[in-house]
C-alpha cells in the first residue's frame, strides 16, 4: 500500500482547554522538523483535533514513523488514505480497495468505526457501520465480523474529507517539547542520567546538559562518550546544548583538604552549585539528575539531603524509585545503553573513597568545605567560565 497521508493523534493535549492550540502548534512545529530528512515532502497541518503529514511525493512509511516515534506529544501514528465525499457507494468502493491492498490475506475478523464529524452527513454513524461492514463481508466472504475483539478495526472518520485508516502505530507519548520551560541536565557517562534527560524532555522541558571532565584522570574518549549520548537523548529532545566543564582542579583541592570519606559528598554538592550557575545563565528553572535512592554511597537520603541544600532551584530526579534493570530498560529502548556501558570513565568514579559516608552530618560536611574557603569560589568562577559548549543534535 502505498500511502499518501498519516493521521497523527494526541492525548495528554486534548484535554489542555484554551491553551490547547499552543501545545497542538508545538507538536506541528516539531514533526515538521522530525519529517524534513525524510523523502516525500510532507505538509503538516491540523484540522478539529486531528493533525494531519500529506506526502507530495512517495515515501518511506518504515523511514516516517521511525521519525515520528522520537516525536513526544505523539500517541498514535496511522498510516491514512484521505478520499473526496462523492457519495456513499464512491465510499464502499474506497473502502474495499483500501482492504484489498492492506490486507493481502482476508481471512481476518473484522469491525467498521464510523465517526461523524460532519453532521450534515446523510447516514448517522451507526448506519455507516452496518452498510460497510456489509459491503466488507460481500466482498470478502472469508472474512467476519467481531465487534468485540477484532483483529482489523476499520476507522472511517466523516470530515471535510473522509479518512480511512486501521494501524494504529503507538508513538512516544508525553508533551511537545518547549512547552514546558527549561532544565539543565547533570549528565555522565553512566546509564542513569540519559535515561533521566529523556524522561524530563518527555514532559515538554526544553533540555540542556552539563558534564565534568577531570582531565588527565578522564581521557578525551570519555568526553567523546558523553558527547555520544547527549546526541542520543537529542534525537528525541531536540538540540541539547552540552557544556564542559573542567572539574579537575576543583576535585584535586577537595581530595587534598576535605577528609575522603566525604569526598562524593562535597564533590557533588560543588557540580551542583556549579551546574546551578550554568542554569541561571542559560535561563533554566531547574536541574536533573539521574539519582536513584540507595543505588551508591552518594544516593541515599541522607547524602541526597547533604546534595539538595547547596541547590536553589527544583532539582528533578525522575528514576528516583527505580529499580536499576527499570533504568536498563529504558536506555535500551532509547538506545544509550550500549553507548553509558563503555569503559571510559568518568569524574565521579576516579577518586571515590574506599570507605564513603553514607549518612553524612551536615554540620560535618560545613566544618569539611570550610577548609576549601581561601580558593573554592575563584576556582568555580574559573571552571563555570571556562566551560566549553558543544550543540549535540
């Protein structure tokens, strides 16, 4: 079958009111850059509810929903064929032709799905249903009818054109993105924190990045890792723009006054005061993290406590109740996982203590950062201005 046409549905949106249309041209706005390397010239456009890509030229239907699946705020991708009203037997005639090259072999069970948005259509929905479903057994004796779990729904949707269509192909779910501000993502080589970018990104933030690089400790493969997966997690949020930071002299003073066993604690708690400066400037409103509880020394509640107090802003941590095979699941089915599994490692894995705290005092932690007064803040102004940028899309 060669189509022409996909109907593209939404959920979450519809029951956005007034506002509706800023979300509807949001997701308008993103698949017609999702669809633009994609052969076939589609114009996007939206009608009463439903969002419309016309072909003008043939296309790749493997190649277009492929596309579109990366395209949050989508629930369902059909592959349509639009048709003129020329009458109701003009229709039949659609319908059988449409069932006769989707469906090679007949011998399926079958439901016809009639919706009037026209009203001033001839026949209500219910007649629609029965004169076709009719037409569909006359010509396909093979067939039969099973209103309760067919294996072939047949849509007909009555509008200013009628649309045919019976795949119903699950896209990504979530809200356009853009519509739903700016955060700053604390991304590492590891398996958790891209998984967390998507899952943000997926309700509509706008996402950027920040990654600490401790060179000569990390090699430049590492940073390359990391510059892999922010292009990964692109693919469905968009442009993200990725600034590097150098974080080995402030890791290297830390080691060298704070007492080891706190040594994730405060290193941590300082990528996030860092991370918090990169954010206001990149006018974010807040930060995320790929922390799960209990997962390593750094995530339980009490260091997770120790970590938020230095923040300002809402930090997002949405894997936070995950299962680590959960988080597994998702980077494969986004497609990170064999990219955070690589051996190069990271800032956060080079000088962890043998013996880390796992329920920090804070007061403990204030005493430790104290040493760190006389040159701390130059040496963070110095690494938040000397950060590099790299745009992964």
């Amino acid at each position: 079958m060669n189509y022409q046409s996909l109907l593209i549905k939404y959920a979450e949106i519809g029951i956005k009111g007034k506002n509706r249309y800023l979300f509807e041209d949001a997701l308008v706005k993103q698949i017609r850059f999702a669809l633009k390397p994609i052969e076939g010239s589609f114009v996007v456009s939206k009608e009463s509810g439903r969002i419309y890509a016309n072909a003008e030229a043939p296309f790749e239907l493997d190649d277009a929903v492929e596309a579109l699946g990366r395209v949050f705020g989508i629930s369902g991708i059909c592959p349509m064929v639009q048709v003129d009203d020329l009458g109701f037997e003009a229709l039949k005639d659609e319908v059988i032709r449409y069932l006769e090259q989707v469906y090679p072999k007949k011998d399926f069970t079958f439901k016809v799905n009639a919706r009037r948005a026209n009203k001033n259509y001839p026949m209500t929905s219910e007649e629609i249903n029965c004169a076709l479903g009719e037409a569909v057994l006359n010509a396909f004796p093979e067939t039969k009818v099973d209103v309760h779990h067919p294996q072939v729904m047949l849509h007909v949707e009555i509008r200013s054109r009628i649309n045919l269509y019976s795949q119903v192909i699950p896209g990504p779910g979530g809200m356009p993105v853009g519509t739903n501000g700016r955060a700053m993502l604390l991304l590492s080589g590891g398996i958790d924190s891209p998984v967390a970018g998507y899952m943000i990104a997926k309700r509509g933030v706008v996402i950027e990045a920040v990654y600490f690089h401790a060179p000569p400790y990390t090699s430049d493969r590492a940073k390359e890792k990391v510059v892999d997966l922010a292009r990964l997690v692109a693919r469905y949020a968009g442009p993200i723009k990725l600034h590097i930071v150098n974080f080995t002299d402030i890791q290297l003073y830390i080691y060298d006054q704070c007492p080891h066993e706190e040594l994730t604690i405060i290193m941590r708690r300082y990528m996030m005061r860092i991370a918090e400066q990169i954010a206001q400037k990149e006018k974010c409103q807040a930060l995320i993290t790929g922390e799960s509880i209990g997962q390593v020394a750094s995530q339980t509640v009490q260091s997770l406590a120790a970590t938020n107090e230095v923040c300002t802003m809402p930090v997002f941590r949405p894997v936070i109740g995950f299962d680590k095979q959960e988080i597994v699941d998702i980077s494969e089915k986004i497609g990170t996982f064999e990219t955070s599994i690589q051996p190069f490692e990271d800032c956060c894995t080079i000088f962890v203590a043998k013996h880390p705290v796992t329920k920090p005092n804070i007061h403990m932690i204030h005493r430790s950062e104290e040493k760190l007064a006389e040159r701390i803040e130059e040496m963070v102004r110095t690494a938040v201005e000397g950060s590099e940028v790299v745009v992964c899309q």
